[in-house]
C-alpha cells in the first residue's frame, strides 16, 4: 500500500506499522529505505527475510533530528557506546544529510540490526518526511528506525515509491506501508565513515566528498582495507540492474557504436558527450553536474530494465572528487 506525503494520516499510520512490527517504506534524500523499529528483532528480522540479504549484513539505523541544533545527541548516545571527537565533528558538520558514521554499539541495543557486529551504523537524514516519521515514531519510544536501500539484495536501490513496490510486488499490503515522499534529492546512498578504529576510514564514497570530510574534522581519511567491517554496498558487486552494464570513455564508445551499425537492439548508451547512435540504440543523456548525475543514476538503469535493454554503455563519470559516488556506484554495476 503507497501512502501520499500529502494525506494528513500518512505519518500516523506509518508508525503504527512500526509499532507492531511491520515493515514501512521510507522516503529520505539519498534512496528510500526499509523500515523497522531498531530495537525490535523479529521486525528487523523481517527486513532481512523481504531483501533476501544475509543476516550478518548490519543495518544503518536512522535516527529522528530531536530538538535544537543537535537533537540526534540522544538517539547515537542511546545506540552507541562511545563518539570520537572526529566522528561528532562529522555529525555536527553534515547531519541531518546523507552521512552514515559506524560506532561502537552499545551492548545489547540494535543487536540484530547490527548483524551480530559490535559496532553500529548511524545516520540522521534530511528529508522532511523521514524526518517527521522518525519524529513521530520517537513519541512513542523507538529510539531509531532500521534501514537498508529498499531493494532485494544485489539490486539497484530505488529513489521513488513506485521501485519499492516494484521491488516488493509479492509482499501482501499489510506487510509493507510505503511512504511516497516523490523522487530523492540526492539519488544515491549516504557516504559511509568507520568511527571505530580511532581514525576515520572511508567505507563508501557519496555526495559528501572526501574533502568536505576531511576539512570538517581535520584529519585526512584512510582507505578501507582487508580489517574493514563487513558491508554489502563495498561487494565488488553491487547496485546492479539486471542489464550487463560496460563503462568505456567517449572515443572508445563512439568507434563501439560505429561497429555496431544498424544492429542495435537491446543496447543503450547513457554518456555525457554528444554521440551518433543507431536508431535502434536507446540514447540516455548523463547531465554534466555530479549531483544531478547522482540523483537520477538508478532511475535511468531502472528505466532501461524495464525497457528490456540487455547491455548499457556507459560513459566513464570524470576523475573529480565530486563524481567519486556516482564513478564507485557505476563501476559496482559494471563488476
Ligand atoms: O543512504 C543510505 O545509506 C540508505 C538510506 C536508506 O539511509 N541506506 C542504505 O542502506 O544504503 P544499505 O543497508 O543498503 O547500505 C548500508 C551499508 C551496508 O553496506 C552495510 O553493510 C553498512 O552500511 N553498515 C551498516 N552498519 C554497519 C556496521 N555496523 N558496520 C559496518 N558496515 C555497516
Ligand atoms: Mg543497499
């Protein structure tokens, strides 16, 4: 069932799916999420069993931006056990958006959602109608919401109401209430940082970029290595449309098209540059800035699932750090 921002009961009964268990779909600003209290383990339990993701896959939980500048204080005290001096300067500096931050988890708190881990994934988000679901479930004692991409394991994340129910077509109505808060701003998920090793490491590039990271808490960020915490979204292979997806840099693309000729079905080209395509070949314009870029990535891999296009050239996203989301994403996609 797919409950419009706009209908005044919408937040209301949301939360009372979440207050019995039940599983809601959440809009935020980077891709809409799964939802379920945090601290109830049979309904995390259930988002695991609808994604078809393994269970020691940990879950971010999300949590409500509370009272004055930095209400979200009480939800990561309750969740985490300790908050380097780094990982606030992060928080202060990008909450409420589109930043996760791993901390130590507090024994006995989001055990499930954690996948057995020992540490948490936190990340308090921007978008009004999360917001204000995250708000109202708080009122009634959930401290946080459980939520991974609200797609099946593997798949491409969805950025508006009607890929999530494209995703969960075969769950029944009362399993699942979806929250349609339009499309997402950002488009891609949140940049993730490990807080739990002393220094802050880099997990999964996203919109906040390295260097706003770096600059808001003073230290250069490490890169991930082989000790790095289990987290699906750094599988090689990821975010992947049902289509083969080939990243490739203008030239070599256009000569491919050239071969090609008239023999064109069943391919697409999603690129920045101008190129001369087969009419047969479905042609998808890349826009020039990153941020849009990144907000309508999924929906145009989806688009050309749904199309029945069954190889996508994709011009290689440039070099600059602004583009580091959406290049990490695609090259997930083409693994
Ligand atoms: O933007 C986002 O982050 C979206 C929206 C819904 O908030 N969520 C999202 O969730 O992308 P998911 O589950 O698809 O990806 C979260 C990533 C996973 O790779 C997971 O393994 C990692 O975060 N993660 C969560 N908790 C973790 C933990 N305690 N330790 C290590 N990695 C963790
Ligand atoms: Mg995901």
């Amino acid at each position: 069932m797919v409950l419009h921002a706009s209908d005044p009961a919408a937040i209301e009964q949301a939360v009372q799916r979440l207050a019995v268990g039940s599983l809601v779909g959440m809009p935020t600003e980077t891709v809409y999420g799964l939802a379920a209290d945090a601290d109830n383990a049979s309904a995390v339990q259930r988002i695991f069993e609808a994604k078809g993701r393994p269970s020691d896959h940990p879950l971010i939980v999300h949590l409500a931006p509370g009272d004055g500048a930095h209400g979200w204080r009480a939800g990561v005290d309750h969740y985490a056990r300790e908050v380097p001096a780094f990982a606030l300067a992060l928080m202060h500096a990008f909450w409420p958006g589109p930043l996760t931050l791993i901390l130590p988890r507090r024994a006995g708190v989001a055990a499930v959602a954690a996948g057995g881990q020992d540490s948490v994934g936190l990340r308090c988000p921007s978008h009004p109608l999360a917001q204000a679901l995250l708000t109202a479930a708080r009122a009634h004692g959930v401290h946080g919401v459980a939520a991974p991409s609200a797609n099946r394991f593997g798949r491409v994340s969805p950025t508006t109401a009607a890929h999530v129910a494209e995703e969960f077509a075969q769950l029944p109505d009362a399993a699942l209430l979806i929250l349609d808060g339009g499309a997402c701003p950002v488009g891609i998920e949140s940049t993730i940082v490990d807080g739990t090793r002393g220094y802050p490491v880099l997990l999964r590039p996203g919109m906040v970029t390295q260097a706003q990271l770096e600059a808001a808490c003073g230290q250069p960020l490490r890169e991930r290595d082989g000790a790095a915490p289990r987290a699906s979204g750094t599988l090689e292979s990821h975010y992947a449309p049902n289509a083969k997806v080939r990243l490739m840099a203008a030239p070599a693309l256009q000569a491919a098209l050239d071969l090609l000729g008239a023999d064109a079905r069943h391919i697409a080209v999603y690129a920045r540059a101008a190129l001369k395509a087969a009419p047969g070949v479905a042609v998808r314009r890349m826009p020039d800035n990153a941020a849009q870029a990144a907000q309508a990535l999924f929906a145009t891999l989806r688009e050309l699932d749904t199309a029945g296009v069954k190889l996508i050239w994709v011009e290689t996203p440039p070099a600059s750090p602004e583009w580091d989301g959406v290049r990490d994403r695609l090259q997930r996609a083409a693994a």
